[in-house]
C-alpha cells in the first residue's frame, strides 16, 4: 500500500538562491517545493552548509525579477542535494 502524502508537492527545475546563516549564497537548482520545505541540488557544495543551520531559499523566476522567500532550517545534506524544512523551527 503506498503511503499517502498530506502536503502539496511540486517539482521543478527552476533556479534558485540559497543564503546560509553565515551569509555565504550558493546558486541552486530546484528539486521540488512542498508546503513543509524544498529539495534543491547544489553543485559542489562547500563546507559552509551544515544539517540544522537556518537557511533562506529565494525563488526567482528570472534575477531581476521580484522573488519569494522562505526561511528554514537544513535537515538533509549530500554530496550535492540540500533539503530544507520550513516547519522544523
């Protein structure tokens, strides 16, 4: 039986910002965006990230654009995939 999921789910593949508490930005790649949090691949992740720093992911549909934000904190952390938590704070 598979299990189901309560939150609104979109993929993408869209680019996006992520801004770690220290100040340092990374250019990302949108995996998927829920209600509770996102999915994003970072190439090349430096060692300025790490599981349950505050984060910021800005969305943009083109940079000089307005753009969304959310504030969350990172509970996953790969090679190359971050995920975020907009509800684990």
């Amino acid at each position: 039986m598979e299990s189901t999921r309560h939150n609104l789910r979109i993929k993408g593949d869209s680019h996006c910002l992520l801004t770690s508490g220290n100040g340092i930005t990374y250019h990302a790649r949108l995996v998927n965006l829920s209600l509770g949090g996102a999915l994003i691949e970072i190439n090349n992740i430096f060692h300025g990230l790490h599981l349950e720093d505050t984060c910021e992911l800005t969305l943009s549909e083109t940079p000089n654009t307005f753009s969304t934000k959310f504030t969350g904190v990172i509970v996953r952390l790969e090679s190359d995939i971050v995920g975020i938590s907009f509800t684990h704070q």
